[in-house]
C-alpha cells in the first residue's frame, strides 16, 4: 500500500466511524420516572377508541400518556401490559364501606372488596346517614383517614338524616323555626369541612317524615357552598307518592334549591314499575333540557339490598324509633293495621320467595324469606315480624325486583355512572365492576368496553368536581387499573357474596403499587378528598 493511498483511506475510515457514531450522540437520553406501564391498551377515561402505548408515572402524578416510541421516559420499574387493559382506578360514589375504611385493623383498612375490582376512591355518608355512627362529623372524618389511611381514596357527604336526628331525632314531625336553623348551621359545617353535599334517603324513616320544603332549606346551605345534593330517593316503587312524583320531588329539590342533583341507584323497583324506565329517562331529560344539572349512578344488579323493615314496615310504625315500634307491636289493633300494609309491600316485592334474608349469624340467613315461614309453619308476614323483633341490629335482605330491559336502558344514559351501593350480604360489595364488565359488556353487549370504562372514571370524576382524577392525563393523579380482558371476573354472586374479584393484575393508588401480579401489596396510599367550598361561604 503507497503512502498515498494511506493518505485517502484514513480520513475516509475517520468520517465513516463519526458517520456512525453522530446518531449515538444525538439520541436524547431518558428521562428517569418512577414506574413505567408499557404495551398496554390504553382507555383514558373519556376516549372511545383505546390507544397501545405507555402510562409513565412519577411520584403520585401521571408523567406520560402515549405511544410506546414517543415515551420520554425509562421507570425504575416496568410493567408490561401487553394483552391487558390500562385505565383509571374505578371511582364508586355510592358505598357503604365504613366498616373497612374506619377500621382499627389495617388490613380491613385495605378496603379490598373495592381494591380488587380494580376502584381506587368510594364515596361514603350516602343515603343521608352521614359519619359512622350517623354522625354530623366530616372533619374528624378526614383526620381519621389522614392518621389511618386506606387503602382507597375516600370521599363523603353531610347526611341529611344524621343532621336530621342529631336535631330532631326519631318522631314524625317538622321542625322549628330554631331547629331548622340549627340544620342549616351543621348543613354549613359539613359543607366547609370538606363534604362533597348533602346526602339524603327519604325512603328511610325518619328521613321519610321530612317534608320537601325542609329539604331544599338544608340543600341550599349545601348549593351555596358549590355542592351537590345526592338522594336514595323517597319512593323507587310505588309504597307512597310512585318513582315518577318522586324523581319529581327530587328535580323540584334542585330547582328549588339552585344545586345540582345526583339520583343514588336509580331504577324501578317492583311489580307495579317494571318496564317504566323510559317514563323516568323522559322525566330527568326533559329536567336536563331546561338546563338543571341532573344525573344517576346504577348498580348492575337485577336485584337491591335493604333490611325487612324499609321494605315492608310502614312507616307510621317505626315513628319515634325501635322501642316505640315494638310496643305498636304489642298492641293488637295497631298490629293488625301493621300486617295488613305489610301483605301489600310484600306484593310490591314480588312476594315472599323474591326476599333472600343475608344477616349472618342467624337462622334464617341464606334463606328467602318464604322458605324460612315454611319451616316455622307460619305466613310470611308473620316470619317478617319475628325475625325483625328479633333482629336488633336490622334484618338484611336482597330483594329480587328489577327487570333486565330496566337495567339496560338505565345503563345506557350518557348521565349514569357506575355505583355499588356496596353493602355487607349482597355481591355488590365485592363484585360490581367485573359485573357490569362480565354481563353487560362482554355477555350481552348492552355497553361497549369503553363505555364501560368511562361511566366508572372520567364520567364519575368529572360529575363530582374530583380534580385531577378519573382520567389517565399528564398531571393526574396516579390512580390506575391494569386488568385482564379475559380474566376479569366477579366471584361474588347471591349465595356466596364475600368472594374477591379476579383479574386486575395491577392496581396504582396515588402512585403506589397496591395489587402486584393479581395480588395486594399491603400498601395503603389511599387519602381524604375533600371538597373545597366556594370561596367566600366558610369562616377564614
């Protein structure tokens, strides 16, 4: 080889290796976040069409939502969600998980009837019950939940019953005009602790004894502070004023006290209202059209859960309570009066085998209440009767009484939500979402997947003002479920209601890991979303 020849080569050899080595230097580094969930079909929220791609995560708030090759960031940790779903974490606005939330026990406080059907925030205080205990105690709420935490996000009204028998306590009556200012002031205080609004149930007695006047005084406090009023509405049948007056009283309640209105596990319940639905669709839009702010969560569930009392006693007789409730028992005229109204409830039911009496401990749970008479050789009314005299702690039940067409036209409103009106002895508590996923979705194709996803996130977040959650969006709060498309199922059904769901594989609460590979982690990042009060309407 000459000299000259060297000469060209080695320059030439030079600026191929810089050639190569020019896309090296200019390839931008990663940046560094805490976990990265890759390769996951990804339903933001609100979207219809799903993208593939990551969800990056640092500290408590989403980082990146995108395409794999655009991600900017490299995790600590990587989950891959390859096949799986990416959502947000389910948000349930109507439970009754204060047992799990407010438990000493921290692995109770896990609250995973919730967590493993993929939810990571619960509303409580619903059907105007307020504090454990129907209590008017928002504040030493959240400082429980702040010392205690959860293993979900917790939010919660100001019941109108805890206010109502904190004031007035158990009797038929209206009243004062210094009682009903004392309402309002507790109303107020609730509302400036952080309460999302007021929660009523005027099926329930004594809530049932309030008129509707007294409703919108308490409800304004709640409207001024920019919250929202929230009802288990005063009939879902026909035991007093029928489903369509009272889904009336509950629109006249919003226009009457200028605040939006939320109906808690809207349906038609009984024999008399099935097939009603599309009445009460046109009732609420044609309230919608004039410009209230009106809309419903639902439980997919053809079948409800109450106690044998709100679902066969008149409410005249549990006026002032229990104990003056057993002594109309004692009376035989009273008594016979009592039974005669019950005999028709009953029918309203869809009689005696549509009742499955859930109260563990006792000889009847597990039973339908005309199983349970048979074998005491009595009439159905009479069992009732006993097994509420004999139930101090209220006689559970799940009441078969919703049809299917029902159930679907609710389902499809733009304005419904998903909710589980989750109580101890019905698979609701447990099983909710996969239900709604594995009947609805993937069984009868009432709803697509999407849909599915945003009534139980974005649409939920964005009703309830619950900012930054309930979308996967750069900013957002990390609250994330990763579930299986084919294995996500409830386990929970009527006979066996306690069993966990199967099929989220990963659950991110506020950033943190809380079900790993299908399993919980023990970590409770959960915290107390309080709602912040229109400036200006709570003491500095």
């Amino acid at each position: 080889m000459t000299s000259r020849s060297k000469c060209v080569r080695l320059p030439l050899l030079a600026l191929s290796i810089a050639m190569l080595a020019a896309p090296i230097a200019a390839r931008p580094s990663k940046q560094v976040s805490d976990i990265v969930i890759t390769g996951g079909t990804i339903y933001d929220g609100s979207s219809t069409d799903p993208i593939v791609g990551d969800v990056a995560i640092a500290g408590d708030r989403i980082v990146y939502v995108g395409p794999t090759a655009r991600n900017p960031y490299a995790g600590k940790r990587t989950i891959s969600a390859k096949g799986l779903v990416v959502a947000p974490g389910f948000i349930d606005p109507h439970t009754h998980a204060d047992a799990f939330i407010t438990s000493k026990i921290p692995e109770e406080r896990l609250n995973l009837a919730w967590m493993m059907q993929g939810a990571t925030t619960v509303f409580l205080g619903v059907d105007g019950y307020g504090q454990p205990g129907r209590k008017v105690a928002v504040d030493a709420f959240f400082r429980q939940i702040e010392a205690q935490k959860p293993g979900t996000n917790v939010a919660t009204y100001v019941g109108f019953g805890a206010v109502r028998g904190t004031v007035i306590g158990e009797d038929d009556r209206a009243p004062t005009a210094a009682e009903l200012e004392t309402m309002k002031g507790l109303v107020a205080k609730g509302m400036c602790e952080g309460a999302l609004g007021l929660s009523a149930g005027l099926f329930y007695a004594p809530q049932s004894f309030a008129r509707t006047d007294e409703v919108i005084a308490l409800a304004r406090e709640a409207a001024v502070r920019g919250g929202i009023y929230d009802t288990h509405q005063r009939d879902e049948s026909s035991y007093t004023i029928g489903v369509m007056n009272s889904a009336r009283e509950v629109i006249s309640i919003g226009r009457g006290a200028g605040i939006p209105v939320h109906f808690a596990h809207l349906k038609v319940l009984g024999i008399d209202v099935q097939g009603k639905a599309p009445e009460l669709v046109s009732i609420i839009e044609a309230a919608r059209a004039e410009g209230l702010n009106v809309t419903a969560d639902q439980y997919p569930w053809e079948a409800s859960g109450s106690g044998l009392e709100p679902a066969l006693l008149p409410r005249w007789a549990v006026d002032g309570g229990r104990a003056a409730m057993l002594r109309r028992f004692a009376d035989p005229a009273q008594l016979a009066r009592i039974k005669s109204e019950m005999v028709e409830n009953l029918r309203r039911r869809g009689g005696a085998a549509s009742l499955l009496l859930t109260r563990p401990g006792h000889p009847w749970t597990g039973k339908r209440l005309g199983e349970i008479a048979a074998e005491w050789g009595v009439d159905p009314v009479a069992a009732a009767l006993r097994i509420i005299t004999e139930s101090p702690d209220g006689s559970a039940v799940v009441s078969f009484n919703m049809a299917e067409g029902d159930i679907k036209l609710l389902m499809r409103q733009p304005w419904i939500v998903t909710s589980s009106d989750g109580s101890a002895g019905h698979p609701r508590m447990y099983a909710t979402f996969p239900q709604k996923y594995a009947k609805y979705v993937l069984k009868e194709h009432a709803i697509s997947l999407a849909e599915f996803i945003n009534s139980s996130t974005g649409r939920t977040a964005d009703m309830f003002k619950l900012e930054g959650r309930g979308h996967l969006r750069k900013g957002y709060f990390a609250d994330i479920v990763v579930f299986d498309p084919a294995g996500y199922r409830p386990r929970a059904d009527y006979v066996h209601p306690a069993e966990l769901t199967v099929g989220v594989r990963t659950l991110i609460v506020n950033g943190a890991v809380a079900i790993d590979q299908g399993k919980p982690t023990g970590l409770a990042a959960g915290r107390g979303l309080r709602h912040i009060p229109t400036a200006g309407t709570c003491p500095a």
